[in-house]
C-alpha cells in the first residue's frame, strides 16, 4: 500500500509541475531526456518507499527527496534558470 501512495504521489507532483514547466524552453533531445528522468524519478520514488518501520520522520523526509528528485530532474530536461525550475515545481507541488 506505501508504495502506491508513493507512486500516486510521485504521478501528482510530476502532473503539477508540468502545467508550470510547459512554457519553459526545451533542451535538445528533450524526450531522451524526459524518458531518463521520469526513470530516475519513478526509482526515487519507489526505494523511497520501503522502510516503513523507521516512523513518520522518515515518511516526511522520503517526501521532500522525491520533490527534490522531480526539481533536479526537471531541470536538466528544461533549459532554464534553476530558479524557474524551482519556482514551477514546487507551484505545481501547491
């Protein structure tokens, strides 16, 4: 069950931040690197999700690392700012 809480969470926060990524600049070979990068978010995602039994510290903490996999992911998709990157993930994470 935690790790489809995760993955659901995971599709969220991706879905959000697209709506405020789309108007950014793509860089080349966009798809390539849009293919790697939703790998290595779903792989966060999914090793994040295992250890249950270390409380809701670490639930809250596993949480932050997948947003800080999804913003360093998007930003080596987009060709922008770090700081716009940023800014469109985490609206799209509100």
């Amino acid at each position: 069950m935690q790790l489809f809480i995760r993955m659901s969470y995971t599709i969220e926060i991706l879905l959000g931040a697209m709506v405020f990524l789309q108007a950014l600049p793509r860089r080349e070979h966009f798809w390539v690197r849009m293919a790697a990068a939703l790998a290595a978010i779903w792989a966060a995602g999914w090793l994040l999700s295992f250890p249950k039994e270390w409380g809701e510290l670490y639930n809250l903490v596993s949480l932050q690392l997948t947003i800080v996999a999804v913003v360093l992911c998007m930003w080596s998709v987009f060709e922008a700012p770090f700081m716009n990157v940023l800014s469109a993930c985490v609206s799209g994470v509100a």
